[in-house]
C-alpha cells in the first residue's frame, strides 16, 4: 500500500489491512526458510508495509 492509501483508509480498513500483511509476511517467512525466495526483496518491502500501517494507526491514536 502506498502512503497516500494509508491516509485515506479508515481505521477498520487499516486493521483489517495490518492483520492480512502480517500473515502475508509470516507465510513468506516460512517459505523462505523451506526454500529460498525467488524475490527476497519481498520480506523487506511486506516489513515495511507493516510498518507504515503501524506507523498510521499509532498518530491517529495520538491525535
């Protein structure tokens, strides 16, 4: 998801999003561990999705 995704989706979409990548992200950690990955790259930008979803629902909090 791109940044400005991230701000315009409500916060239920938000959650629903943050669960799916964590299990997107865990199932491709998994692979990888069996087999290496055809596109390694994918853990760090999956990570970093998480991250920004995280990063989202923490200043919406705060505010």
């Amino acid at each position: 998801m791109k940044q400005s995704e991230i701000k315009e989706a409500s916060n239920v979409e938000l959650q629903e999003q943050l669960s799916e990548s964590r299990k997107s992200y865990s199932d491709l950690k998994m692979a990888h561990a069996i087999s290496p990955l055809e596109n390694p790259v994918q853990l760090r930008s999956q990570r970093r999705a998480i991250a920004r979803i995280e990063t989202e629902l923490t200043k919406r909090e705060v505010q």
